[in-house]
C-alpha cells in the first residue's frame, strides 16, 4: 500500500518532468533573444532613432516577448498542476486506507486500528517531502539550464594558445624582420569548421624598420592579415616568423609587447588620457608619452583640455570625436615602444593634412621600428619603402610607388582615380 503510494506520485513526477524540463530549456533559450534584442537597441539606439525604426524595434521586441511567454506559460502551468496534483494523490491515498482500513478495523476482518493509523502517519510523512521536492524542480531544472551555459562559455577553448615551451625574447634586442612564408588563413565558425578562406599563399618579407604599406578595397583582408602578427588569430597554413622565429613560438603576451597595433576602430576606456596613453606600460616615462602624443598629433588638442593629461575620458571614449579617438590609439600604442608598429586604418578618419603630418611625425619617434601600414588613401603610403596591394585575399602586387606605377595595372588605376586629375592639371602646366 504504502509503496503503491510513494510509486504513483514518483510515477506522476517522472511522467510531467521531462515536458517541465523541455517548457524550461525552451524559456531560457527565448530569454537570451530577448535580452540580445533588447542590447542591441540599447547599444544602437541613435542608429534606430536616425533611422525612424523605433516602432519596427518595439515591435520586434513585442514579438520576441511573446516568443518567451508561451513556453514560461508551459512551463509555469506545469508547475501549478504538479505541487497539487501530488497532495491530492497522497489524500486520496489517507482516504482509501481510512476507507479499506476502516472497514476492516470495524469488522475485525483483518488491520487492527494501530495498523490503520501506522499506515496513516507514515503516508502523511511521504507527502511532506514529495510536496517540498515539487517546489524545488523547478528552481533546480532553472539553475540546471542557467548553469550548463555558465559552463559552456567556461569551458571554451581559446584557439590561440601558448606552447608549453614558448620561449620570450627580450623585446629590446628584437630586430623586428618580419616574414609571411605562404600563408593562408581562414576565420572559424562557432562549430569549429572553416569559413572560406580570407587569406591566401601570402609571401612577403619585410625587413627590420622598414615601412610597408597594405592597400586594397574593403574586405580584400588587410585586417585579417596584420592581425595575424600579435596572433589575434592563427594562420590556417604557412606560418609568420619574427627574426626567424615562428610568432607561435612565443608566448603571446611577449609577442604583444614586441608587437604594437592600433586597431580599426579606436576604443579607449574610461578614465583619463593619461591612463589611456599608458595603458600598455603604465611604469613608462612621462617624456615618453609625451613625443608619442606629438608624434600621433594628439599632444595639441590634449593641451587644450582644461585637465591636461588628467582629463577624464569616457566611456569608449565617446568624449572624444572619432579624428581625436584615432589619435589617442596612435599615441596609445606608440607609448608602449613596440619593435613592430601596426596601425590598421588608424588614420581614416583624420583630414588629408592631419594624417600626413601624423605620418612623417611617426618615424620619427619610431627610428628603427618595422611599421606596417594599413590605408585607404594612395597618398597615405606613397612615400613608404614598399606597398602591398591585396585583393580578395591575394598579394597582386608589392613593390616601391615608382616600380608599381610601371609594374600594375590595378595600382595605376588607383593612383588615376585618387590623384590623377591633381597631377595631370601640374603635368599641364609644365608642358605648356
Ligand atoms: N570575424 C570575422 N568572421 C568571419 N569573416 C570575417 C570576419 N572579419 C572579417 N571577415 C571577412 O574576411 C574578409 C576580409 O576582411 P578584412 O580583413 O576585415 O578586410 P579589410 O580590412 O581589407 O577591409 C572579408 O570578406 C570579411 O567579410
Ligand atoms: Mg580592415
């Protein structure tokens, strides 16, 4: 009897657990669109605002909303079913042994009335915890979900890793030739397998200080190719060697500090621009910050801040105008005295003048520095030691301005569209 009991309520919960599992995976998984939606309006709420999409952004958050409520629905009337059901189950139980129990206590046919009420306590005292575990399901099926993605994101491998036997160099004593021995490369998927690749059977030696320059249309991989220098990701094929040796071969955080990159898109962090500046050496001299401020052009305006070196910057230094933010990158990263210099369309939101005078200032404070120079303007690397053309992930072209004037069709037609009409309106004036 007593067992019958304890087997249909445990019979009961098995049968509605699994649905009550599925309704919770299933809530959770709409929360995160919901909160992904929702981060990303807040993140892009001028984008929205200039773009009149608010009433299509409320919409689609009502509709991700409702996504979420139908199965925290399921999910919420399982549990309301389940605490009651399991009660009413274990009463009837006390009911039937009152019933069969009774009758027999009275018709002295078999249980004795201490039997009967034996047999009552102990039914009452299975209820009680089975009651108590239907109110902890759901919160533990809750945290069960929770957790597993906790650990997924623990649990993740980063694809960059150090050897075990990586050995740093002293990253004064490094010459800084750099050499990219037939490379491919090919970003990852989440899944693990390969996107197509980005990057393909690139050859190129640059030499200790000199200055190359990477032009190519958007997308043609210029990004993808100088992040792989500090290993932001790792080469597919072929490999990438600083004075001989494999960037693989050294332990990454020696490798950012002989390798210097100002990045695309110029974040800077809240605090001050003195903070910031040395972000990647803070023990570093301040004359050392200072001519790399004069060298990225950031010395004059951060003279004009009422604070100085102390002003405050804000949040991704939204404070700053995006010019101003690029200069503070260049700076940033110059402070910290890398033996390679890579500044990846760090000046594409700088006039023609600022950017040239950023440019022959950067040599200066950097003599000996391998520099790689990723731009969009023909004008921003003619003067470099070599220039690299890409497109769709290939090297068409490497030389100096004047070989690849002879050399490419494609740089050519660049230097035409960019400069041709100013130069040819000179040429005009000498030859009449
Ligand atoms: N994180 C990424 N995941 C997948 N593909 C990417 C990623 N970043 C860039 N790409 C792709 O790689 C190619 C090269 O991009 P990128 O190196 O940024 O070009 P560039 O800097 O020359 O404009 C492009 O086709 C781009 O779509
Ligand atoms: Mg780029």
């Amino acid at each position: 009897m007593l067992a019958l009991a304890a087997a249909t309520v445990l019979g009961f919960m098995v049968l509605l657990l699994p649905s009550l599992v599925r309704a919770y995976n299933e809530r959770q998984n709409k929360l995160s669109d919901l909160n992904n939606t929702m981060q990303e309006n807040l993140a892009g709420m001028r984008v929205v605002k200039a773009f009149v999409q608010e009433d299509q952004e409320v919409a689609k958050f009502d509709q991700r909303a409702e996504g979420m409520r139908k199965p925290a629905y399921r999910a919420a009337v399982r549990v309301a079913v389940m605490n009651p059901a399991l009660v009413t189950i274990a009463q009837l139980f006390i009911v039937l042994t009152l019933w069969v129990g009774g009758g027999q206590v009275i018709t002295q046919a078999g249980l004795e009335i201490g039997q009967v009420v034996m047999v009552m306590q102990y039914l009452s005292m299975i209820i009680m915890p089975l009651s108590m575990l239907a109110i902890a399901v759901p919160f533990i099926l809750r945290g069960d979900t929770s957790a597993q993605r906790i650990f997924e994101i623990i649990d993740a491998e980063p694809f960059v890793q150090d050897k075990p036997d990586a050995q740093p160099r002293n990253p004064e004593q490094v010459k800084g030739r750099l050499v990219f021995e037939n490379v491919s490369f090919a970003f990852r998927r989440p899944d693990g397998t390969l996107d197509p690749p980005v990057l393909k059977n690139i050859n190129l030696t640059i030499e200790p200080g000199e200055r190359v320059g990477f032009l190519g249309a958007t997308g043609a991989g210029k990004s993808a190719l100088v992040n792989l220098v500090p290993r932001f990701y790792d080469v597919t094929a072929g490999r990438i060697t600083i004075d001989g040796v494999d960037v693989r071969d050294i332990p990454q955080e020696n490798l950012r500090q002989i390798v210097g990159i100002a990045l695309q898109e110029a974040v800077l962090f809240q605090g001050t621009v003195h903070f910031n500046l040395k972000f990647g050496n803070p023990e570093v001299h301040d004359d050392v910050m200072i001519g790399a401020a004069r060298s990225a052009d950031a010395f004059g305006f951060i003279m004009q801040l009422p604070q100085q070196w102390d002003a405050p910057v804000a949040r991704r230094g939204y404070n700053f105008s995006g010019g101003q933010r690029q200069r503070l990158a260049i700076a940033r990263t110059l402070t910290a005295q890398p033996r390679i210099l890579i500044l990846d369309d760090s000046t594409s939101a700088l006039d023609v003048a600022t950017e040239s005078r950023v440019q022959e200032a950067i040599p200066q404070f950097t003599e000996n520095v391998t520099t790689l120079y990723v731009a969009q303007r023909i004008s921003a690397v003619i003067d470099l030691d070599k220039i690299v053309l890409l497109q769709n992930g290939e090297i068409i072209a490497q030389g100096a301005h004047e070989e690849l004037m002879q050399s490419s069709q494609l740089y050519q037609e660049i230097y035409q569209s960019q400069l041709g009409a100013g130069l040819k309106g000179s040429g005009q004036e000498v030859t009449a």
